[in-house]
C-alpha cells in the first residue's frame, strides 16, 4: 500500500514588501492512494486518504539579508513564537537553521496502521533535506478534547511515533530531526 501512495502538494508564498514573509513558504496537500486493484484497466482509482500541511522556513536568506528571525516568526502567530522560543534554547538564537515545520499530517481513520503517515513525513523530509537542515514537529492529537486522558494518551502515541522516526524532544513539546 505504502508504495501507492501520492502526495499532492499545493504551494503558498506571500510577495510582500512590507514584511519578510518570503522566507516562509506553506505547503498543503492531499494524501492519494492509487488503487490498482480496481476494475479500470489504464489507471487506477485515486482515493484521498489524508492531508499534510507544512512550512519551509529559510533562515539562511533571512541572516543574509540582516532579518532577525525573532520578528518573523512572532508576527506570524503565537505557534511560531513558541517555535522560536524552542529553538533558540535548542540551538542559540543566532544558529537555527533552515528548517520544515511540520503542522499536520492527517491520515483518515480507516486508512490508519498502515504506516502512511510515516511514509508522507520520510518523502517531505527527503525532498526538502537539501534545503532544510532540520525537520520540526509538534505532536499535538486536533480532534480530541485537550483536557481529557485519551489526549493525553494520544499525544504520548504521536511523541513514540516520531522517536520511531529520528525526531527528538526540546522544549515546549517540539521534537526536531537532522535531515542532514
């Protein structure tokens, strides 16, 4: 099944002069299975089995430029405030590298177990790791109440999940991996 999978990636990046925002590029996207196992004899059924919605931040320009990344990332929302405030316990605040943010990685739920949320997180990470030096999450369960023991429960799932991938913890329940 893993081998099956596609994924759809849309592109956003905002052209702003008034604020640096073209070091951040969003990505969003489909998860797509291609079903060779239907009828159709040319091509297969494609089925939407999940979603993925990640930023590729580049800091590199950002230095180049002589942008603090403080602001960037603090007029962007709260999220990435925290971010900054995690990498720079991490790495210092003048060495955060270029790096991909993963938001979420979405897998509907008759599609789970199946290993394609891990299969998504390895492609993005191969196709941005000569870009990115590292990859960022933040294991954080949408669909639950915050407050309740599955939460809990669930979130400590998702932190195994990415240990199983090479992501690490630092601080404010942000895991980070080296691409290269």
């Amino acid at each position: 099944m893993i081998e099956d999978i596609n994924v759809r990636i849309s592109h956003e990046m905002e052209l702003n002069n008034d604020f640096p925002a073209y070091y951040l590029q969003s990505f969003y996207g489909k998860i797509i299975f291609s079903d060779w196992e239907t009828d159709a004899e040319e091509s297969p059924e494609l089925v939407e089995v999940g979603e993925v919605e990640f930023d590729y931040f580049d800091n590199d320009s950002a230095i180049k430029n002589g942008e603090d990344i403080f602001p960037i990332l603090d007029d962007i929302d709260q999220e990435y405030y925290d971010l900054y405030k995690a990498l720079s316990v991490y790495f210092g605040k003048n060495n955060i590298p270029n790096f991909l943010y993963l938001h979420r990685i979405t897998v509907k739920e008759q599609y789970r177990s199946n290993g394609i949320a891990s299969a998504v997180t390895e492609r993005i990470e191969h196709y941005f790791k000569n870009k990115a030096k590292i990859a960022i999450v933040k294991p954080w369960p949408l669909e639950i109440d915050h407050d309740s023991e599955e939460f809990k429960k669930m979130r400590q799932k998702m932190v195994r999940h990415y240990q199983k991938l090479g992501y690490k913890k630092i601080s404010d329940g942000f895991m980070v991996k080296y691409l290269w």
